[in-house]
C-alpha cells in the first residue's frame, strides 16, 4: 500500500539490556519509523530501519510514562 516492504523486528531488539530492565515504566516508546515519529508499545513490532528517538543529553529513550509521577 505505502511501498514499504521490510521485514519487523521486536522493538526490544532494538534495546541496550538496560532499557529493557527499565521498560516497566514505560507505556509507549517513540520510535523513527521511516521518517516518521510513531508511539510503539514496547511489545510492539517495527520495521528493521526503525530507531528508538533518545534524549540528547544521556541519551535515554523517549516515551509516555505508564504511571503518573515518574520521569521518564
């Protein structure tokens, strides 16, 4: 339909083993999905060229908290 035609990877694949211990505070990740910023469950699936966006100065994932009162 778009002309994209790639193969999807976990979104934790994606992941430092860090982040995948923190993934609990986290609801939804944004992810560069071609180009374009998307909110992607963490159990979600993407395509292989998709990034995770990242805060530039610690680099940690960017994303909606899951519950109010913690920064994320």
């Amino acid at each position: 339909m778009g002309g994209y035609n790639e193969p999807l990877v976990s979104l934790k694949s994606l992941m430092t083993t860090e982040e995948k211990y923190l993934l609990w505070r986290y609801e939804l990740v944004l992810t560069d999905i071609f180009g374009t910023p998307h909110l992607v469950k963490p159990d979600g699936h993407v395509p292989v060229n998709s990034t995770i966006l990242r805060d530039k100065e610690n680099l940690s994932m960017i994303g909606k908290a899951k519950y109010p009162g913690y920064f994320v």
